[in-house]
C-alpha cells in the first residue's frame, strides 16, 4: 500500500518531543488561508510552476519547450521537460518510507525523539497508514500525529492505539475555512476532541498566533475562554511566519499577507495565557 507523500524532513525540533522526522501527507478537510503546506490541502497533488528552472527568459523557442503555454501566454503549463513543474506530492510505498523514517532511529532514541505524522491532516490516510504505525511501534519508535481534529471521526479509532502524542492544532484565529472536497458532521472537533481526551496519547494543543485576527476586540478574550474550556494540556503559540510565500506562487494561488505579532505583543499574550491556565505554555520560534 502506498501513501502520498508530500515530503519527509529529517532533523525536526518543533513537531513534538526530541529530534523527529516528519512526514508530511497530502490531502486537509481545512483550508486555512495562512497555511504553511498549502499544497497538502487538495486530496489530488496540484504542481508547482518554478519559473527560476524555466529557460524562456533565455531560450523562448528551445526546441524541448515546443507547445508550452508558458513563453507566450505567462500561462502555466502543466508539464515541463526540463523539471520547472512537479506535483506537490507523489505515492511513495510503505516499505519504502518505513526504511527512510529507520534511518535516524539511533537518533529517535538518544534524544526521546521519534517520528511525526503532519500534513494535510493525517488522520485523513487511517487506513493506510495503520501497517506502517504498526511497524513503527514494534521498532519502538514514538509516535506523534499533527492534526486540526477537523477529519471522518471514524478515522480516529484506526490509528489511536499507535500514537504516543498528539499536537492539537487549534483552528481558532477565524471560523474554520472547509475544503469543500471533504464534508464532515458539524460537531466533528468536539466529536474527536472526545475521541482523543480517552486515548493514551499525550496530549499538546497549537495555535498560530496572527496579529489581524488578536487586533479584533473580543478576540483575545474568547479565545482564552476557550483555552480555559479544555483539558488540561501544554500550549505552544506559533507566530506566523512567512516562509512559505514562495510556494503560493509556484501553485498559483493567492497568497494572504497576513502577520505575526510584534514579538512583545507574542509575550504578552503567552504571560495572560500563563496566569489563566495550569498548563505550560510555551512560545515557539521556527
Ligand atoms: S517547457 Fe519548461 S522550461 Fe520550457 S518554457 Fe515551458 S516551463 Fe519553461
């Protein structure tokens, strides 16, 4: 059985303990407008155009490049001999991601470490993914799944055994923005949230610190609210970043220029979340 795999990236510090890989799948219920893997988001790969691979600018009428749209139109085109379009995400099977996640295992171990499922939303890829979980686990590795709760509640079950961690990304900044490929029940958050609160996994919630969506009056209030709501658990607020700008482009979809907020405001807030809730909050910086 294959899985389609966005990318696999070694040496991770802040997806979740110790030094992990992540493995990142294609496919979100969610389409958040500042994500950082919006090519994860489709359930069908889309391509990415890298104009800086592209020759036209220095060899418009190459014969390889005849009938592309590209040199006449601005169009992008949906293959290119020379590498400048590749799809976001390719089948890779079982066995072969197994070897790849093994090959830091000594590393998994010296740092309490292990391997870490994101996306996409992982739970999307249940069954799929449970012989790999499966094998993972009697090589003793830890598992962590990156997830936003938004997913077939279902799916839970299949894969909650195996996991050691759970990184709760909370979709709180606005209403969440669905991917209409996907529909799921309207209490599907509570309904996993409930799933998860009676798994063995640890727990750690997530969430992006924006500052449009803080500045709205109200917000910061309503939001520490509902962190006080749930069970207890660490924190980690992620101030958004940019870095993903450039793969907007490639995919040709808009990119929101939204921001972080300023590194005092970040502080601040982290101190009232501190004072409201028991739980270890921690600021994080990628
Ligand atoms: S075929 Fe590739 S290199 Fe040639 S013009 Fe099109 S995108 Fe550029």
């Amino acid at each position: 059985m294959s899985l389609p795999i966005v990318r696999i990236q070694r040496h991770c510090l802040h997806d979740g303990p110790g030094i992990r890989t992540t493995v990142f799948l294609q496919g979100c219920a969610l389409a958040c407008p500042w994500c950082s893997n919006p090519e994860a988001i489709p359930l069908t790969p889309p391509a990415f155009f890298d104009e800086q691979k592209c020759i036209a600018h220095i060899q418009a009428d190459a014969p390889l490049c005849a009938g592309c749209p590209f040199p006449e139109s601005g169009a992008a085109p949906r293959t290119c001999p020379l590498g400048a379009v590749h799809p976001a995400s390719s089948p890779v099977e079982q066995d072969a991601v197994l070897q790849h996640l093994m090959k830091d295992a000594a590393l998994y171990r010296d740092s309490n470490g292990g391997v870490t499922f994101s996306g996409g939303e992982p739970f999307l890829h249940a069954r799929a993914l449970r012989p790999l979980l499966e094998a993972l686990r009697e090589e003793g590795i830890h598992i962590a799944f990156e997830t936003s709760g938004f997913f077939p509640p279902e799916q839970a079950p299949i894969l909650l055994p195996f996991i050691n961690h759970l990184l709760l990304d909370l979709k709180w900044m606005t209403t969440p923005v669905f991917n209409p490929e996907i529909s799921l029940p309207p209490d599907v958050f509570e309904q996993n949230l409930a799933a998860f609160q009676v798994a063995a996994a640890e727990m750690t919630y997530r969430l992006v610190l924006i500052r449009e969506f803080l500045d709205v009056p109200g917000k910061r209030e309503s939001l520490l609210a509902r962190l006080q709501e749930l069970p207890p658990a660490p924190i980690e607020l992620l101030p958004l970043h940019h870095l993903a700008e450039s793969k907007y482009r490639q995919l040709g979809i808009p990119f929101t220029p939204l921001s972080a907020p300023t590194r005092s405001d970040q502080k601040a807030f982290c101190s009232q979340i501190k004072t409201l809730t028991d739980a270890p909050v921690r600021l994080l910086r990628l």
